[in-house]
C-alpha cells in the first residue's frame, strides 16, 4: 500500500455516532476538549449527578488522544533526581505514588466500562544512547525502590538482546508497571462511558468566548461557541496542546509542541520476537527522543520530535523520511519494510515540564501532560471532576508553582521553538 498520511490508529477504531442536538441553555459543567481530560472529568461529574456538557470543536479523541503511541505510563517526564531538587522529599513521593496511580485508574476504567482497547500491562523499556545515561539509571532505581518503594530494572547490555532487537543502545531500564493501549479505541470508549454516565457531548462545536456573568445571583460563566450560546456554573479547560487564545492566561503558561509517528507493515511473526520479545513499550534517554513499540496487529509504531513544529501537511510529510531513518538507525533489519502510515499530534508542554491542574481566572483546567499523558489525563479528568464536584481529593499537582515563559517574553505564539528544538539537540550532543 501507497504511504498514507492518515493516523493508522483511527482504522481500527469505531466512534460513538453523536448527533448534533441544540446546545442546553444552562448546565453545571461545560469542559472544553473532548480527549481523555475531558471525558474522563465529564464520566465522572455526570456519574456524581451533575449537568454536563462536553465541547469539543472537532469530533471526540480529534486531538493527541487518538494519535498518540498509546504508552501508559508510570513516573514524569522529568527524572526523580530533579522533581527531588524541585519539591522536596514529601512532595515528590506523592507525585510517584500518582504516576503509579495513573496507570491503575486507566486499568480500572477500562474494566469497568469494558473498552476493548488492547489495554495490556507489558511494561516499558527506557534505553540508554550514551554510558552516562546507562550509569544513572542504577542510582535512579535506587532512589525509586528506596524513596517510592516501587521497583524497576537495570538490564545490562549484553542482556539487552532479551527486552529488545537493537544493538546500538548501552543497556536499559525496564517498569513491568507500565501498560499499552490503542488510543483511539480507548478514547472512543471513554466518549461512550461519558455519553452513557448522562454527559452530553457537542462535537464539531468550537468555544469562541468566555466571560463571567451571574445569573440568578449564581456565579458563573457565559459562553460563546460556534453553535450558539450558554451558560455554566463551572468551566473546565481540557484543551492540552490545542489550547488557544480562548484561554489567553492558560495558553501563555503552555508551548504546543509536534509529535510525529510512522507505522510500518504488518511484520513477520519472526521478525516481531527479534525486535520486541517482550512486547514493552519503549523510548531512548534523550531529549529529542524516539519511542516505539509494536501495534496489536504486529507493526512497528515509530515516533519522535521530528519536526518540532505542530503538524501540518508539511511537517507530517518531511517527519516520515526522517523517522524512517531513525527507525532504521534503531532496527536495521526493517531496511525494507515499508512504511504504511504517517501522522502526527501536538503536545503541551509546561515550562517547567510538569503537569499542572487547578484554577486559573477562576476557570479549572488540567494540563501539561509533556508526552506522558495517557494515563495522566485520565487521572486529572477523574482529580479534577472530584474537586469541581465539592470533594478535597489529594491531588499533588495543584496548587504547584505554574511558571510562566521567563521574562514574560511568550504571548502564545511559540516563535522559540526552532530554537528549542536546537537547544534539544545540543542538550543531546553535551549530557
Ligand atoms: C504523536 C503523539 C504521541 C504521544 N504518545 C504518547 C504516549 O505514548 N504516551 C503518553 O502517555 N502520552 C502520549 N502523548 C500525549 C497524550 O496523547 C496527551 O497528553 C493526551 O492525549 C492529552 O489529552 P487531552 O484530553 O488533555 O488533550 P487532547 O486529546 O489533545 O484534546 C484536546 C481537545 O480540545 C479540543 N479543543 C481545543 N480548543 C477548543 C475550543 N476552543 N473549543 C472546543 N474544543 C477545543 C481539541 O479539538 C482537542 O480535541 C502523545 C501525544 C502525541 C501528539
């Protein structure tokens, strides 16, 4: 088949049918964004009684949550050391034990809602491109297993030919914890869970405007979309990288940053074994990293930062040569397997590279996920749809510091990101 500039997950999922109905006048809840943050906070709000509305300018899973490598997984993107360095002792381990409960929550989810998404705890493969990434993975495992009480495993490089078909790496770090999905089935499950919970979910319905307005001596908000108007007691923000100036102080506080993935063929069962014999879930030490994995139906799932940029025709185009190349950097034995698919999605990245969740002008949002969001934003859905519901959950990632671009010098417009992107490189270059 012909190259596709299409997400391969998409042929394999269906979604739920929603017809376009009037919007309500008034409801308790509207969530703008319906991906795993929205959803998930929209199942669970409508699951405690209350009205909600889920606003979604595209159709559900539009954004990252369709697209993504579908790794579900424990810790941050940043290492322990640093979140130690960052936040304390106490702090940092009830930020672990989140992660940890991240993956649980998506695994309860899809049990108890049934979502036939390949949901499968096959761990993941974190592996070294240089010695010094290898030699801190020891001291990280020991910080985990003492601070976190959670154990991984260092796996030298003469036994990496166990966990992974590739020998250009010097050695690997593996959590059995983590799992993998099909992201778009799981999404398109999470809009089912949603719908049957009593949410209303209005695709194809862009918000346009929000502003504060009482009604009936209740605090509220007035909202402007492509449909029409309403109105809402709280708004919930669940915009991740797609965040725009409907939202000025969030999008501020966030750089929208380019994911891109290729999938080959589907792969000889014998090749298959060679290149993942435990099926992990897999990504490289580096700052402009790659990660991979096989899909269900046994092809190679191949992402990075190709392009830095969001995707555009353009973007999507240039990424599938160069991570065909990177693939065949990491795998030389897929030289001649051809590539099917190529797509690609955009990320929120924080400053500080952490998520972030609470309130801002007095709207909740939930976000920053840097690529580590599947699990993550099913969790802060759920945290965050406790919180608006009048509950105190223990949420570690509210109420920290939310730092925005230094000097002030971004006004959503990520005219940085070349640089960025230069700046990953040579990060990847010296450390
Ligand atoms: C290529 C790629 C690979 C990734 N791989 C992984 C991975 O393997 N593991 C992992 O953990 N994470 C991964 N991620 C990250 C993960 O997909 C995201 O963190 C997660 O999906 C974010 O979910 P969300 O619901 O917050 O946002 P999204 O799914 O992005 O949804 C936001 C939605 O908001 C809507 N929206 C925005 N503005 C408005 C508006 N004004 N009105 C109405 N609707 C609006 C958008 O249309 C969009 O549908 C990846 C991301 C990408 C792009």
């Amino acid at each position: 088949m012909a190259l596709q500039e299409h997400n391969y997950w998409l042929t394999t999922a269906d979604f739920p049918k929603i017809e376009a109905r009037p919007l309500p006048d008034r409801v308790d809840v509207a969530i703008i964004g319906a991906g795993f943050t929205g959803l998930s906070a929209a199942r669970t709000l409508a699951q405690r009684g209350a009205k909600v509305a889920v606003l979604e300018s595209e159709t559900v899973g539009w954004g990252a949550s369709s697209r993504n490598g579908g790794m579900v997984l424990t810790g941050m993107k940043l290492g322990v050391n640093q979140l130690i360095s960052m936040y304390g002792r106490d702090l940092t381990r009830r930020m672990y034990a989140a992660s940890l409960a991240t993956v649980d929550c998506v695994e309860q989810l899809v049990r108890e809602e049934a979502i036939d998404c390949d949901f499968s705890r096959c761990g993941h493969l974190e592996v070294a491109c240089k010695q010094k990434h290898f030699d801190d993975y020891a001291r990280q495992v020991e910080v985990i297993a003492r601070e976190f009480n959670h154990q991984l495993r260092v796996v030298q490089r003469d036994e990496l030919s166990a966990e992974i078909g590739s020998n250009i790496y010097y050695g690997g770090m593996v959590d059995e914890v983590s799992a993998g999905l099909n992201p778009a089935r799981y999404v398109a499950g999470l809009g089912r869970a949603a719908t049957k919970a009593g949410a209303e979910i209005f695709e194809r319905t862009r918000v346009e405007g929000l502003q504060h307005e009482s009604r009936e001596g209740e605090s509220g908000w007035k909202i402007t979309t492509s449909r029409g108007p309403l109105w809402a007691r709280e708004v919930f923000a669940a915009t991740s990288g797609y965040t725009s100036r409907v939202t000025p102080a969030l999008q501020k506080k966030l750089i929208p940053i380019g994911s891109f993935i290729i999938t080959t063929e589907v792969l000889p069962e014998k090749l298959v074994q060679e290149l993942s014999p435990r099926n992990r879930m897999i990504y490289d030490s580096k700052n402009y990293l790659y990660y991979y994995r096989l899909t269900p139906d046994r092809r190679m799932l191949f992402g990075g930062r190709a392009a830095f940029f969001p995707e555009t025709d353009q973007t999507i185009r240039r990424s599938a040569e160069i991570l065909r190349r990177g693939m065949i950097d990491v795998y030389p034995q897929l030289r001649d397997a051809k590539i099917d698919y190529v797509w690609g999605g955009t990320l929120d990245f924080a400053f500080d590279i952490m998520p972030h969740a609470g309130q801002l002008d007095g709207m909740y949002y939930a976000v920053g996920y840097a690529g580590h969001g599947v699990a993550m934003a099913t969790y802060q859905g759920q945290k965050m749809a406790q919180l608006i519901a009048g509950d105190k959950p223990d949420n570690p990632f509210v109420g920290i510091k939310f730092p925005g671009a230094p000097l002030g010098l971004y006004n959503g417009k990520p005219w940085f990101l070349p640089f960025a992107g230069m700046w990953y490189k040579f990060l990847d270059w010296v450390s």
